[in-house]
C-alpha cells in the first residue's frame, strides 16, 4: 500500500469517524428534543384531563342543580299541612307524593345506569 492510499484510508476512515459522531450527535439532541415533546404532550394531557374533570363536576353540579330545582317546585305543591301526622292527603296530593318518588327512581336511575361520573355522583352525595 503506497503512502498516497494509506492517508485516502486514514482520511476515510476519519471521515466515517466524524459522520458517526455527528449522527450520534444528532440522535441524542432528536432524542432529547422528542423527550420535550413528550413532556409538553403529557402536560397538555394532564391539562386535558383535569378540564374533563372539572367538565364532568360542572356536568354533575348542573343535573344536580336540575334534580333540586324540580324537586323543590313539586314541594311548593305540596300543602303546609303535609308533615302533620294526622293529615289525611287529598287524591291530589296523593298524585304528587308519587310524582316525588318517581323523580327520586329518575334522579337515582339517570345518576347509576347513565354513566360513570354519575354514578360515583350518586355514590359520594347521596348514600351518605
């Protein structure tokens, strides 16, 4: 091998040497860049989740809200005399009372049978 193919072999090689360096190089800053991506992308996620759940709270909060408000203009119907023992209840407010408890089954069928966050709605507000 003549000198002149030696320092073309040597020069080669070198250059390999730097191209990999450089690809290495690279790689390591694409891999950190992707690593800030993914780190923003998990905060925009988290974010996204915590909106979901505020979402899904006002969601809850708004039937509830619906539930009462429906609740409380069927009890102005009621007479005042209704919680007396000794009341005797008119066909009418017979019709009312069933009126409540079939709100009541609604308000408990709508809260377990229509979706998870109105279950756990059910389970943390009303058991208890």
């Amino acid at each position: 091998m003549t000198s002149t193919e030696m320092i073309l072999s040597y020069g080669v090689t070198l250059l390999s040497l730097i191209v990999a360096i450089i690809t290495t190089y690279v790689s390591v800053r694409s891999l950190r860049v992707a690593n800030k991506n993914a780190e923003a992308t998990m905060a925009t996620v988290d974010l996204f989740n915590q909106e979901l759940e505020d979402n899904t709270v006002a969601k809850n909060m708004e039937f509830h809200y619906n539930i009462i408000e429906m609740f409380r203009n069927l009890q102005l119907q009621f007479p005042a005399q209704i919680g007396d023992p000794n009341y005797k209840p008119t066909a009418e407010d017979k019709r009312l009372i069933l009126v409540f408890w079939f709100l009541i089954f609604d308000e408990w069928f709508a809260c377990k049978h229509e979706g998870k966050y109105l279950a756990s709605f059910w389970d943390k507000y009303y058991i208890h």
